[in-house]
C-alpha cells in the first residue's frame, strides 16, 4: 500500500513565528512549530515529522512537496554532504543540519518518493498541509499553542507543550513523541527512491 501526504512548512516573517504540518486528510495529519523559525525549517521539520508518524507501518510514502529545497536536500545534496562532513560544495556548513541529519536517521529502510507540486494553486491536499502549518504560525505569534492534530494511526502519542526557541540554523525541540524507528541500514541497503518533478 502507498500513503500519498502532503507536507508544508509556514514562517510569519521568515524567520519568524514557524510552523509545519503533514497531511493524509482530516482524520490523519499532524502540525507543530515554534516561537522563532524559518519556512525551510518548518518545510523539512513536516517531512521528518511524516517519517516518524508512519514508522510503525511498512507502507510506501508518496510525498507531495512544494518545497524543492527539501526535495533536492533529502534526494540529491544529502549523500554528498554526508561525505564532505556535512559541508556543502564550498565548504560552508550546512544550514539546518540537525534536522537534516534526523531525515537521515528517519528515512533508513523506508520506500518513499517525493512528487513537487506548485503551491498555493488549490492543490487539496498541499491547501490542506498548508492551512494547517500556517495555522501553527499563527499560534505561536499569539502566544498560544496550536492544534498538533490527531497524528497517524498506532503511532505514538502527541506530546502538549511548547518547544525552545530556534535559531534559523539550529534545529528546534520536537514536539512529537519519537516512535520506534525502522531497523538501522547501511547506506548500501537503503532503497531507492523516485523523485517526480
């Protein structure tokens, strides 16, 4: 089987008051954010915190994306990052590593593809991921805590609270409860994934 979701991040400013959200439809999607964050944070933030909502089931992702810099961060640059110890072609460090490198640890032995959709065109379910990061955002410019949604099916509790403030190049609290992660791969057993642009 193949779960086809949406994932989107929101930053109010950018950087600025941050959110994400991955979305399967209105019984199946998860949200959170921060104080202080930027749009590629919470972009890569839904997609690790999709990893981990779907951990416990052996199913396909199909992940719809508006985000290239995720896409190609997580399907092009990643390896060789890894290699250049986690510096990119000039040398300079990677922005957002901490998260990157937990999308590292979280798509090991997992079978997903990425799709890029055009955002903010009516896509349902990019509209869907999308309402719901921004809404995140919004909350946390308020002061208050945003709705993390009911999250997947079997897969671990929610956790309340807010998380630390983030930098836009540090990588913030996570505010979902990490499941049991897949079996650990080398890099040579990871599967292969395709990217449709």
């Amino acid at each position: 089987m193949t779960i086809t979701a949406s994932a989107d991040g929101s930053a109010l400013g950018n950087p600025g008051p941050a959110g994400w959200a991955w979305y399967i439809d209105d019984s199946t999607w998860g949200a959170g954010g921060w104080p202080h964050g930027t749009n590629n944070m919470g972009e890569l933030k839904a997609v690790l915190e999709l990893f981990r909502a779907t951990a416990h089931v052996d199913d396909d992702l199909h992940i719809l994306c508006d985000s290239q810099y995720v896409i190609n961060t997580i399907t092009k640059w990643m390896p060789g990052w890894k290699r250049k110890g986690w510096r990119k072609g000039d040398g300079k460090p990677v922005m957002n590593l901490d998260l990157i490198k937990e999308i590292d640890d979280a798509i090991v032995g997992r079978r997903y593809r990425f799709e890029w959709v055009k955002g903010h065109v009516g896509h349902t379910l990019n509209e869907a991921a999308d309402v719901r990061a921004r809404g995140a955002a919004e909350a946390y410019a308020k002061g208050r805590t945003p709705d993390t949604g009911p999250g997947y099916p079997g897969g671990a509790p929610r956790i309340d609270g807010s998380a630390a403030s983030a930098s836009s190049e540090a990588a913030p609290a996570t505010l979902a409860a990490r499941p049991v992660s897949a079996p650990q791969a080398s890099a040579s057993q990871r599967p292969a994934h395709d990217t449709l642009f």
